[in-house]
C-alpha cells in the first residue's frame, strides 16, 4: 500500500543500506515537519527502496531488548528509479512496513529477503510529533 493519504516526514537519517550490517549515515534529511491531521499515537514506518533487492522479512530490537525473532512482511520491492532518495520520499514513493506506538524508547529494525540480503537501521526514534518515517534502501 503506497502511503500517498499520510504526509509523512523523514525524522530519520538517509543511510546507505545496500550491504547487511555495513549501513553508514551518508545524508541528514532535517528536521521533519510536523503531521497535520493524524489523530494518533501510531507511528508509520515506511521504506522507499531505491535496490532490486526485495525484502519480505523484518524484525526489530526495541531499547536494550534482544533482537525480535524475523517475521513474513508484504514483499516491497523497487519502490522508487530516482537516483534522489529525498525525491522518492517527497513524492510518496514507499510503502508500509509496520506501525509501532510513538514515543518510547529508540528501536532499530532489519528487513531483508531469504538470502540474507537487505539493511539493519539503528538508533530510531518514533517522535510522537510526527505519523511516521521513511527508511531508505539505496545501492
């Protein structure tokens, strides 16, 4: 489902996530303006993948916690050709990966195929002053 009704904002950094484990923050997107119009604690994770790698599996590790066992996710696909992930946001390019409550405490989420290809994304935060955020898987 392509999140085009929610205006989401990007209160994450713009990772370089083609390499399992090797992510390095090579972009900060700003700071995300504020959701007008959600009234709710939901939290939306969304990903625009810029790869041709499909990812069907995610799983999370919430504050301290241990890793969350891998569970089956809708397959998401390419999402997005532009070469520009923050166009890709712009323009509503993601689709939903999960909804999390908003506030508490930082999270991380890996999503990848069953070849073990995909992206690890650390030092989350669900800011309750927005309905959501957009992950970025670039080559």
């Amino acid at each position: 489902m392509l999140l085009r009704d929610y205006k989401m904002t990007k209160p994450f950094t713009l990772f370089n996530a083609a390499a399992l484990g090797k992510s390095q923050p090579i972009v900060d997107v700003g700071e995300p303006e504020p959701v007008v119009g959600i009234a709710t604690d939901d939290y939306i994770i969304a990903l625009a993948n810029l790869t041709n790698i499909v990812v069907s599996l995610q799983r999370m590790k919430v504050g301290n916690n241990p890793w969350t066992a891998f569970t089956p996710m809708a397959p998401i696909g390419r999402t997005c050709s532009y070469g520009d992930p923050k166009k890709c946001a712009d323009e509503g390019k993601y689709q939903k990966v999960t909804v999390i409550g908003c506030g508490g405490a930082s999270f991380s989420i890996e999503l990848r195929n069953h070849d073990g290809e995909g992206a690890v994304w650390d030092g989350l935060y669900a800011d309750c002053q927005y309905g959501g955020g957009v992950l970025f898987l670039v080559p």
